[in-house]
C-alpha cells in the first residue's frame, strides 16, 4: 500500500467512528470506551517514537475520532446540575456526570496530537519527497 494512502484510511475510519459510534450511540460517553482511546493514543505516540510502522498512526485515528465526542460534550460538560439552580436557567437534566468522559477524552485528544506531530516529523521525508 503507498505511503501515502495508508493515513489517509487512519483518519476516514477515525472520523466515521467518532461520528457514529462515540458521538451518534453516545459511546463516547463512556469512562472506559476514553480510556481505551486514551491507550491507544499513548501506544500509537510512543510507536511514533519509536518508529514502530504498527503502532504510528493509531494517533491519528484517535484524534479524528475524538472531534465529534468532544463537540458534542463540549455544550453540556459546563452545566450546572437542575436540581442546583432556578427555573429558567439552563442547566444539565442528566443524572450522569460528563466532566470525567470529557476530561479524558481532552487528554486524548491532546496526547494522540502529540503523537501525530511526532509522526508528522519522523515521515517529512514522505510528505516532500525533495529533501
């Protein structure tokens, strides 16, 4: 497969599974479904590191894969809970807490950007083939 192609199809399925599943079935939502991105992040930057061909690019399929959960939690997370405020105030009817799957899945975000930096400058050679 050309060097080219192959990130491409990182970040097609990392943004079709971020829509649909974290963000459309709100499993984005879930402490251990961040978790689990959060390691794949932290696996995928340190085999950027290391320039493990197997591991490379899993940052880049976290990062487009947390844009949608992010956004979407993005409106909710600064609420105040209902039952703290007043009528005509807008607050989060919820009983479950979005800060935690939130806050983790910003640090994955944050992490597998690092890493996709890191692989960005490991593979330049790739990307302007004249150096």
């Amino acid at each position: 497969m050309p060097a080219l192609v192959r990130p491409w199809i990182y970040l097609m399925f990392g943004a079709l599974v971020g829509f649909l599943f974290l963000g459309e079935f709100a499993l984005g939502a879930l402490v251990p479904v961040q978790i689990g991105l959060l390691a794949l992040a932290v696996a995928g930057g340190v085999g950027a590191a290391r320039g493990s061909h197997a591991l490379e690019l899993w940052p880049v399929f976290v990062v487009t894969a947390e844009v949608a959960p992010l956004v979407i939690a993005s409106h909710v997370v600064g609420l105040p809970r209902c039952d703290m405020v007043g009528p005509a105030v807008t607050c989060f009817a919820g009983t479950r807490d979005a800060v935690t799957p939130f806050a983790i899945g910003t640090v994955a975000f944050l992490v597998a950007v690092g890493g996709s930096i890191v692989y960005l400058g490991r593979n330049a050679r790739i990307i302007s083939p004249g150096r």
